[in-house]
C-alpha cells in the first residue's frame, strides 16, 4: 500500500514539475507535448482510482481481522475511576 502512495506521489511531483514552454535545443520542437500530458494525467486519474479501491480493501481485511470479543465496541474506553 505504502508503495503504491510513493509512486502516486512522484507522478504528482512529475506533474507539479512538467515545463510546458520546454524545446529541443536541437529541434526547437516541443519536449513536453500536451497531448502526451493529457494522456498521463487520464492515466493518473485510473490510478488514483485503483490507489482507493486498494485502501478499502486493505481496510476491509484488517476490520475482518480484528474481530471484538464479547460484543464490546470498537474505541469503548472503560470509566476506571
């Protein structure tokens, strides 16, 4: 899970960072084409996406995990006074 956060991370640290005005010395073409940066961010998005239904199931996995014993509720903290 931790990974995946690390990697969604750079991609948005890649985003954050694209210069856009960018050119091939050589060239003088675009380095960055916005075209290609539509595509990553479309693909960004599904990963997002992915990223969340990961996190519910880790969740799900771990409540089913952790079963209460006696019926006690989860986060009850007894009066000891």
């Amino acid at each position: 899970m931790k990974s995946a956060e690390l990697v969604t991370d750079k991609i948005v640290d890649y985003f954050n960072n694209v210069d856009l005005e960018e050119r091939d010395e050589q060239t003088g073409k675009c380095v960055n084409k916005v075209s290609d940066i539509q595509k990553a961010m479309e693909n960004a998005a599904k990963q997002i996406e992915v990223l969340k239904q990961i996190e519910s199931l880790v969740k799900k996995e771990i409540t089913e995990q952790s079963q209460i014993r006696a019926g006690a509720t989860e986060g009850f903290v007894p009066d000891l006074n």
